[in-house]
C-alpha cells in the first residue's frame, strides 16, 4: 500500500513538473527544453530529479517541444555533449579531419564570451611568412660586411667614396651582373682608408666602417705621389704633394721656399714646384714638360746624388 501511494504521489509530482516545463515553453516558442528524469519504476526508492551529469549519455531524455508535446528519448548516447544552466551553455564537437571548439558564457548582465580554433587535416601545418632572399640590386651600402667576391648595389655606393677620397681610381673596378664587385683594387682601397683612419687593416667593410668613411676627409687621405694629376690651377693639396716636395729637395732641385705654400699641414702645388720638376727633367734626359709621368717619378724616388 505504501509503494502504492508513493507511485501515485510520484506520478503527481510529474506531472505537475511536466505542466511548468509545457507552461514555459508557450511562453518562449523559440526554446527547446531538455528534462532528464528517472522515473526510478525499477526502484521504489528512487526520485525524479533533473539530472546535472555531465556525462554525455543519458539514460531518459525528455523534451517538450515547440508544439507542447512531451517526447522521450531513451538511451541517448551523442559525441556532442550540451549543458543548460541559469548562467549560460556550452557545447563541445569534434572529427578526423576537422576540430573546433566554442564556449558561450553568458551572465544576467548580457555579457557574452566567445573563443574557437581550427586545425584542418592532421598532416596540416600553420603557415609562416618568409621574406623572399634579396637580390643583388636590393642592398644599400651598410646593409651587410663587404668582402672579397660580393657584387651589388652596395658595392656600386662604396666606390665612388673610395674615388672621390683618391683612394680609388674611376673605372679599373670589375663588374658581375651589371654591379661593381668588391674585388682586388676595392679591397686594397679599402685597406689604404682602414690605415688612414687607424682601424683593422682586414680589407673587410663593417657598417661602423661604411659612417667612418661618409664623414671622411680628402685632406686625411695619405695619397700616394703619382696616384693623380697635380695640377698648379687648381692648387692641389696633399700627402702627394708633400713626398714631391721632400724627392725635389732631396735631388737638389728644391723650390723657393718663400714661394711654397700651404693648405692646412700640406704644401699646395704651385707654379714653383712646376718649374722645379721642368728643370729635374731638364738635367735627366727626360722632356721637360712638367709631368709626372712614370720615367719622372721613377727618377726621382731612385735619384742619388
């Protein structure tokens, strides 16, 4: 008798749980309620309850659906797993060849929180962009060392420097490709600067190297005599000039000294020295047209009195 009325008190509680769900879901047509309850007709002890496992199968599933209707669906199993509470939903899926997650929270505020994520295959990997390798022409002087063998557009930069610091001569540099190469007489140039300016005789170009010789000074360069045209109407200046000076002395063949002149520490060429270096030739059978030509310098690094 008393499992009798427990059954009947059991059956009561049901149905009036049944008559809120219904009264809820024709207030809100749009929702789609989920009930789990065990009616525990196996077990007299049982209670009916709405079930909170998160396990993703369910022994009873009710659901009221947009109609009213109460539909049972026993022994559902899903991959996909769904809780519903007060404070918000979340679902969860996943297959061989595609993986996503989400999660929805939301509060009684609206604030509302999303995340998701894919992989695609599982032999798949995230790309990385790689910058295309340069090219010759895509360098700037500095950009990288120079040494023996490069060619480039930083190297067609550089050597207009050693040129217009006399430490190279305009058009004996090779080229590879249409850009000049940092070759032997680059190399040797840079070496001559490198003494000049008191660092590491290597031949090798640093970027430190590269702002010491932008900010250079013809007038540091240790020009060696011969190395380009003196000329009395420009009065040239120089080391060059200074090592002519010391061989006409040395020859016998000295300029007025109260006519040289000088610019900063070195002496300038002048009309005096010109006609010094005339009468050198003069006396060593060489023509007497002021040059200083090979047959002129050799004479005079080798005279001896």
């Amino acid at each position: 008798m008393k499992n009798k009325s427990k059954k009947i008190i059991r059956t009561l509680l049901l149905s009036a749980t049944v008559a809120l769900l219904h009264g809820s879901a024709k207030a809100d047509s749009k929702k789609t309620l989920s009930l789990d309850l065990d009616l525990g007709l196996g077990n007299g002890n049982a209670s009916p309850e709405v079930s909170k496992s998160p396990q993703p199968i369910v022994k009873n599933l009710y659901k009221i659906l947009r109609s009213g209707d109460v539909k049972l669906i026993a022994g559902h199993r899903s991959h996909s797993s769904h809780r519903s509470s007060r404070s918000g939903h979340y679902s969860h899926s996943s297959s061989s060849s595609h993986r996503s997650h989400s999660s929805h929270r939301s509060s009684g505020g609206g604030s509302h929180y999303s995340h998701s994520s894919s992989t695609y295959g599982s032999g798949s990997r995230s790309s990385v962009y790689t910058p295309p390798p340069k090219t010759a022409g895509d360098y700037s002087l500095g950009d990288r060392t120079l040494s023996t063998g490069i060619h480039g557009s930083d190297v067609d930069q550089l050597v207009p420097y050693l040129v217009r610091y006399y430490y190279l001569k305009d058009g004996i540099v090779s080229k590879k490709g249409g850009y000049h190469v940092y070759d032997f007489n680059v190399v040797n140039a840079v070496k001559h600067f490198q003494k000049d300016a008191g660092l590491t005789q290597d031949g090798k170009l640093t970027a430190s190297a590269v702002s010491a010789l932008k900010s250079w000074s013809a007038s540091r360069t240790t020009i060696p005599l011969g190395f380009r045209e003196l000329s009395a109407a420009a009065e040239t200046s120089g080391f060059d000039v200074d090592e002519l000076v010391q061989l006409l002395i040395n020859a016998g063949y000295s300029p007025d000294p109260a006519k040289l002149k000088k610019s900063g520490s070195h002496y300038v060429f002048t009309d005096d020295i010109l006609t010094a270096i005339k009468m050198f030739q003069a006396y060593n059978g060489i023509q007497p047209n002021g040059e200083l030509n090979s047959a002129t310098l050799s004479k005079l690094k080798t005279f001896k009195k």
